[in-house]
C-alpha cells in the first residue's frame, strides 16, 4: 500500500475504493462482536463463505463480518444489504435457506425476522424494528457498516477526512474552539468540556505532551467502549489524532482492560494498517504532524479507570488514585502534561469536525450534547447498547426502545450511571437523559450503564448490593471509602437482614457525607449515591425493614416466609416433590402446608406452583398464619366446581 | 518561585508556590491535625483528617490540607461544624480498628468521636502507611509493604529483606500512630512465619 502523502491522496484513494464498489451489490453483513461471536457468528459466516463459494455466488455477494450493532440478546445478527433485511438469532442451519430465498430470490426468511412480543407483529427492516427505531446512532451506527479489520471500510464511509480537514485546514486553536463549541462533554463519567481539557493540555508548560484513550470500562454489565473499540478503532483513532494535533501531543496510549482480546487484536489491525497508509507515524498525510500509538492493556480493578489511577498503572506503578490537582492536564504521565479522554468522547471528534460544531450542538439539551450510549439491561424486553440524543425522556429508552417490562410486570426504577450511580424512580421517567439532569435526580451519567427494575426488586437490596461491589472495589488508600463503605455495607446488610434499628439511617447518611465529601477520588465520593437515591426515592422501603421487619419488595430472604393459601391449593403435588428440605406436608388430594421450621425460603415451590392456582404466596412482615388442622386438609371435590 | 498569598482562618498567609495548605496553616501556628503525614515523606492524603474548607471566588470545597497546593486568594477554614463532623466520622471508622491508640484517642477527645461508634474490626493497622512509606522513601530498603488492596489491604514484612535490615533499624515502629507494637507484631509474624504473598508489594 502506497503511503497517502497529501489531503488530496487520501481522497483519490476514497475514491478508488468506492468505484471498486457496487452499492447495488447484495451483501450480508454478520456482526462479529464479542456477543455475537459469543452465540456462534463465526460459525455463521463460515457457513455463509461455504454456501456462496458452493452456489458459485462468491464474486456477486459481499460478506462482511462486522461490529456490534447492540442487539446483542438477538444475535447472532444478519443484515442483508442493501434492503437491510435483519435476521436474528441465526444460525448455520439457517444459512442455506436465506441464500436461497432472499440472496437469489426477493423472498423474506419469515421465521428469522423481528417479532413484537406483544404485537406478533413482525418486523423486515432492521431501521424498522422498535429497538432502533427510536435510537440516534451517530457514533455508533457506522459499526453495522463496516469491518473493523478493513480500512477501507472506514474510508469508504469518510473515515480519516475529519484529520485531514484538522491538518490542513486549521489550526490547533481552531480545533480546540470547534470542539469547545460543539460542546462535547466527557463520556467517560464526570461530564467534563473536551474542548475546555484540551486547550488546559494545549497551554500547559512542559513537553512532551499525552493523549490517552480510556478503555478500561469496568463497570459490571457495560460494554459500549468495548463494542467501539472492536467494531470501528479507526474512529477511535481518528479522534485520537485529530486531539494530539490539537493539544501538540506526538505520543498516545490506548489503555485497554485485559478481558477485551479482541479490541486489542482489531485495534492492533486498524495502528498497522493506518501506519502503512501513513496515517500514524511520521509526517502523516504528509504534513508536519508525527504520532504515535501504543496499546497498553491493563490490570482490570474499577479503580484503574480513574485517570490518576490509570496514569499510575500505564506508568507500572500500583493503580492507586492520586490527588487532584495536580490534573492530568498538567502534571500527568511521567509528570507531563497528559490528556485523557473516554473511548466514546474520542469517537465523537471526527463527527465534529465532519458536521461542524454548530450541527453537533444542536442535538440534545442546554448543557448535554450529542448522543450517548446506553448499555441497557435488567428487568427489560430489549436488552443491549442504545445510542439516544441527548434529552430523550427515560421512559422512551424503556418503552419505546426497551419494549417494556416482561411478564406484566410494573415499572420500578432505573438505575444509571454504573455502580456508583443512583436510582431514578416512576415519578421521574420523564426526566430528559443528560449529565446535569441525571445529577440533580440523585444519580448520574457515569460511563452509561441503565438498569431496569421492576417491582419484585427491593431497593434497600439494590443500595446493598451496589455498596458491596464498590467496598470490593475501594483501593484502600483512603479512610472515608475503606472504611466507611465497609461499615455502610454492613449496616445495609443488618437492614436487609431484618436486623435494622433505629439510628442507622443517620449513621448510614453520616458516613455517605463523610465519603462524599472526604474521598480521595470519586469512586468514593460517588459511592454513597445508590444508598442516598434509595432512602430519597424509597424511604419508606427503609422504615418498612427496619421498623416492621418487612420487605415491601417481598425480596429480601430473611424478611420473607412461604406460604401456601389452602383456599388455592389444587394438591397437584408438584412443590411437594420439588422442595429440596422436604419441608412441606401433604399428599394426594390432601391440602399441602410448608412447616416453617424446615423451610430454607430458597422459593421453589413458589416458582413451581403453577400460574392457575398462584398457591404459594411471600408474607413478609406479618405472621404466617398457623397451618391448618388436619381434619380440615381433604381437598373436598365439591370446590372444584366452584373454579 | 513567585509567593502565594492566602487566608487561613482569617490570618494572611504567604507562602512559596507549591506549598501545601498544610505546610502553609503550620507555617503560622495554626494546627491542623494529621495521621498520615510525616514532613521527611511525600504527601499521601490517605487519613482525611486533614480536611478543611478551601473557598475560592465564591465556591467552597473540603480539601486535604497535606496534599493541596496553595492557590493564591484561597479562603481556608480549618475548623467548621461540617469539618469537625466528618473529622469524628473519621476517627470513629478508625478507631474500630484501634479502640486503644493514644494519637486516636487524643484526637477522639477533642472532636467528640465515640470508640465503640462501630463494630470493632480484628486489625490494629489503620493503613496510614507511615511505616511502608518511610521504608521506601527514607530508608530506600522496602522491607515492609502493603499486600492485598481495599478492605483487606494489610502491611506485610518481606521477609528475605527484613531479615537483613530491620532488627538494626525499627524505624518505622515508632511512627505508627496506633501503637509501636503493631509493626512489631507483623515483623516477628513475617519471619517466624513467611508468606511467599509478602514477597509481592504491588497491589491491584
Ligand atoms: C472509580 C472510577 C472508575 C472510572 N472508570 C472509567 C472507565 O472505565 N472509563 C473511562 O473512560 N473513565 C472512567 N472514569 C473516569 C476517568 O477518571 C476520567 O474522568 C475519564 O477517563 C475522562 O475522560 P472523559 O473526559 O472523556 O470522560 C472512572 C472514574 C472513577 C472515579
Ligand atoms: S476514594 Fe476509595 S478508591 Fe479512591 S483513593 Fe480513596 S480508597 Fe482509593
Ligand atoms: S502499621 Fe501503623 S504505621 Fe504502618 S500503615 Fe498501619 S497504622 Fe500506619
């Protein structure tokens, strides 16, 4: 491959390529990210290659292995362009039927498509199906067309034009103030202006200069950096770039977590092939601006996703945080003026400068621009990574993107923002999606993590739960974190444990002040929030532990008994056969009860009870009411017409 | 370096750039407390109990007085009713660990902090690493550090290097604010029993 040593190269070889290719050309197009591959999309697209080669259709089909599309839960996922006809859960079986059908015929696969769980309806089109519909997908939508490995998919789509536009046609200033106009804010958690970062590394004294690009993600269930990284690096990349120009950094580290191998394998790809087409590397576009790149995979505590801690780690030292100031921005790297940005704020830089500032500012609210990506999970019909403007309503993301609760279940809040975030309750749904709105309800944007909960979830248990992962995850250097999160995580547990008592709703507000307020880093000062957007939300959840000994969720193990309702109970036997202490009596027409004292509340026999006689019910604090006599146990044939 | 002109507890202080807020109240008599500090190491900001209230233009935050570098027109506040709250919190978080520490008690008294505020926990050690820092930073010979991360973190003697240079040394066992015998206590532990875990001083 010939170097491009000038803007006007790069947009010859654009060319070039796009000439090569026939839009018109059917291609199949299998997501080939992490989820998927995980439920078998590489034995997909073997099987395609297989299928096209043996129909001799090799040369007129173009099959593409691509990045995540977010659907993940459905995967693996085809697309068939450029009809975009979207099948779902395929498989290799399914392979010879879709060649068939819909590759040489215009026949749809029906049994393949979309299907509305409650509508039945089905869907063809992938932009049709609810789940995208309603989403914005400006970063991440480029995934679904191209693959990772192939650079001249990304320039085929304009990649690499937003650098050149930056090299030859601005300043370093004139970077800086578009990105300030447009108003980007960090992805990665805190929310703060790139721009503004930038021009602090850009004035900082001291030389050389860092960028880095944040891949550590290690909040639980969140894989919107992983999915970018694997499915387009070259935009990642690009925005690297483009910032290193701008702040007058000529070195840049990608700080991957350790259980991402196949970011690190296409990132590898796309700094080798971007370096031979002298995109990387010394004079690149034959301009004066040299870079380069390394990956550095990283040890994989939460904690080193802080940027002090991350510098810290990247330097082989323990990844512990450091005090603030002095900022990265100034005294960073080997104590050099460093900037660090999320693998999604980098990713949005090429658009900026592609769209200009002013159409990037004109997406979302007041102080929260763009789109951001959402890894949405839980109690939630669509699972997956959703890209939403800035400012659309909570409740679209679960209703019209999320498709709901399942099983007629009710709404109960959404937790955001990772494990240190807080929960937004169904009074708030209507709350615009942007940093200072997610703040001000009590939680926060984080890194992008959205968990859906419905009534069976009790909240108290949902703070415990948070509280615990992050007292696992406290580093240790400072008091008001490991101490204070290892005594709140007790005191929640006696909660949940029935165990409360008066007091500890201030002695649990007193120590999330305490961390709030006196943390060294912000995994500490933002610990506190699921325990203080619980007690605002769910305070009576709270006093109902505490002082009634009742979990309101019917949830929490110690707060809860079994019971069967003998005017439901059918006798069918089948919890009595099922429940692993032999703990409940009965028989053959004989009314069945569970003797307290050897049930475990391990909950089988609530789960076994089938839906028409809803027998096994949860009492929690009231007394189980004493188990029936045992003259009155005959199931008498007589009610069984009254059913 | 130029100076830096603030105002700490009403008196103007001005003192070189660079200067901690600490070294700048200390500097002028006014007393701070700290357990995690030690002016012959580099600042930590691991205890907390050296938070104060840093005012500037009209914002207000609480900062660690050991690691903060003055800023010029600073308003510091060294003692307040939120200050001395979180001061007790912290001291009662730590004297779960070490109920009977004479510097914990002392302070304890003067903030109103209960020891039995918490459970009690099974190690002394309250993680100020005054001994593994000294080790390091004065001493250069590493002989004693932190295994383990978070909630488990405890100090660990290696014990090839202790061997050698600790019994002529004991440096560090004085300046453990919870009571000398808690460094002596792990260094005997460590070489009547080594652990080959204590060999490794990285954590995370
Ligand atoms: C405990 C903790 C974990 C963090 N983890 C990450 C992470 O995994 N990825 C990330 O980009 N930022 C993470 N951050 C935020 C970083 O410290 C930093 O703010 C961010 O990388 C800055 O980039 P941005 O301005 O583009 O958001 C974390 C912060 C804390 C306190
Ligand atoms: S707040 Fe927690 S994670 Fe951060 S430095 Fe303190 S102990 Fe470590
Ligand atoms: S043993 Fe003493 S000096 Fe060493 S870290 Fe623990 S409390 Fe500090």
């Amino acid at each position: 491959m010939a170097r491009l040593n000038s803007s006007e190269d790069l947009e010859r070889l654009r060319r070039e390529i796009l000439a090569r290719r026939d839009p018109k050309k059917p291609c199949v197009a299998v997501c080939a990210g992490t989820g998927c591959l995980a439920s078998g999309a590489a034995d997909v697209v073997a099987a395609f290659r297989r299928e096209l080669d043996a129909r001799g259709l090799a040369d007129k089909v173009a099959l593409r292995g691509t990045g995540c599309h977010g659907f993940c839960e459905k995967g693996p996922i085809v697309v068939l362009d450029p009809e975009e006809t979207c099948y779902l859960q395929a498989t290799p079986a399914d392979v010879p039927e879709i060649i068939e059908k819909s590759l040489m015929g215009k026949e749809v696969v029906e049994r393949l498509l979309y299907v509305d769980p409650q509508t039945k309806e089905k869907t063809v089109r992938e932009p049709d199906i609810p789940f995208y519909k309603h989403q914005k997908r400006m970063v991440f939508g480029p995934n679904r067309k191209l693959d990772p490995r192939n650079i001249e998919d990304y320039l085929a789509i304009g990649g690499y034009r937003a650098l050149a536009r930056a090299l030859f046609e601005r300043t370093p200033e004139q970077v800086i103030l578009e990105v300030k106009e447009s108003r980007l804010r960090g992805r990665g958690g805190a929310g703060f202006l790139t721009g503004v970062k930038w021009e602090f590394a850009r004035r900082a004294a001291g030389k050389p200069k860092y960028v880095v690009v944040n891949c550590d993600e290690g909040d639980p269930g969140a894989y919107m950096d992983r999915s970018l990284m694997e499915g387009n690096p070259h935009a990642v990349l690009e925005g690297l770039l483009i910032g290193a120009y701008a702040i007058g950094a000529h070195e840049g580290f990608f700080y991957v977590r350790q259980e991402y191998p196949l970011a690190v394998e296409n990132l590898g790809i796309a700094l080798r092939q971007a370096e031979e087409h002298g995109l990387l590397g010394k004079n690149i576009l034959g301009s004066d601006f040299d870079f380069t790149a390394q990956v550095h995979r990283g040890a994989g505590a939460f904690v080193c996703g802080e940027e002090t801690a991350l510098l810290a780690s990247l330097e082989g030292q323990a990844g512990e945080p450091k005090p603030r100031p002095p900022y990265p921005a100034v005294k960073g790297l080997w104590g050099k003026p460093t900037n660090i940005n999320n693998v999604e704020t980098w990713a949005n830089v090429p658009l900026i400068l592609n769209e200009g500032a002013a159409a990037f500012a004109a997406i979302g609210t007041a102080g929260s621009k763009g789109t951001k990506i959402f890894s949405l999970v839980g109690k939630i019909a669509n699972t997956g990574l959703v890209e939403v403007p800035m400012g659309l309503p909570l409740r679209d993301v679960v209703f019209k993107i999320g498709g709901g609760i399942p099983g007629g279940r009710k709404f109960k809040a959404m937790q955001t923002g990772g494990p240190s975030g807080g929960c937004i309750p169904e009074e708030l749904l209507d709350l615009p999606v942007g940093f200072d709105e997610l703040t001000r309800a009590g939680s926060m944007m984080g890194s992008g993590g959205m968990i859906v909960m419905d009534e069976d979830t009790c909240m108290v248990d949902v703070a415990r739960y948070f509280v615990d992962f992050l007292t696992e995850e406290s580093c240790g250097k400072c008091v008001p974190c490991r101490e204070g999160l290892r005594q709140m995580h007790r005191i929640l547990t006696r909660i949940t444990k029935g165990e409360g008592h008066e007091g500890d709703l201030e002695t649990l507000q007193q120590l999330a002040e305490t961390a709030q307020e006196a943390s060294l880093c912000a995994l500490g000062r933002t610990a506190p929030n699921p325990f203080l957007s619980t007690l605002r939300y769910f305070r009576d959840e709270y006093e109902a532990h505490i002082r009634e000994k009742r979990c309101p969720a019917l949830s929490c193990k110690a707060l809860i008994h079994y019971w069967i309702d003998p005017a439901k109970c059918r006798a069918c036997m089948l919890c009595l056969r099922k429940c692993p202490t032999q703990a409940i009596d009965g028989g053959k027409q004989r009314i069945h009860v569970i003797d307290q004292a050897k049930c475990t509340n391990c909950g089988t026999c609530f789960e076994v009870c089938p839906a028409k006689f809803g027998a096994v019910r949860k009492l929690s604090g009231v007394p189980v009411p004493p188990p029936i006599p045992e003259e009155q146990r005959t199931l008498v044939r007589a009610r069984k017409q009254d059913e | 370096m130029s100076d830096v002109v603030l105002h700490i507890d009403g008196k103007d202080v001005t003192v070189p750039e660079g200067t901690t807020v600490l070294e700048a109240a200390r500097s002028v008599g006014i007393a701070v407390p700290t357990l995690c500090h030690h002016e012959k190491l580099a600042p930590y900001g691991g205890c907390r109990v050296c938070m104060v209230e840093a005012e500037l233009r009209g914002a207000t935050r609480l900062v660690a007085a050991c690691t903060h570098p003055v800023e010029p027109e600073l308003v510091v506040r060294t003692r307040s009713e939120k200050i001395d709250r979180i001061r007790r919190s912290v001291l009662e978080l730590l004297l779960a660990h070490a109920p009977d520490s004479t510097r914990l008690r002392e302070l304890a008294r003067e903030y109103g902090a209960r020891r039995d505020r918490f459970e009690p926990d099974a190690s002394f050690c309250i993680h100020c690493g005054l001994c593994v820092r000294y080790c390091a930073e004065v001493k250069r010979k590493f002989a004693v550090g932190f295994v383990d991360r978070g909630i488990r973190k405890e100090i660990a003697f290696v014990p090839e290097i202790a061997a050698k240079e600790c019994n002529a040394c004991k440096e560090c066992f004085e300046l453990c604010p919870t009571s000398y015998l808690q460094a002596a206590f792990v260094l005997v532990e460590s070489l009547a029993f080594p652990r080959p875990a204590e060999t490794d001083r990285t954590e995370g």
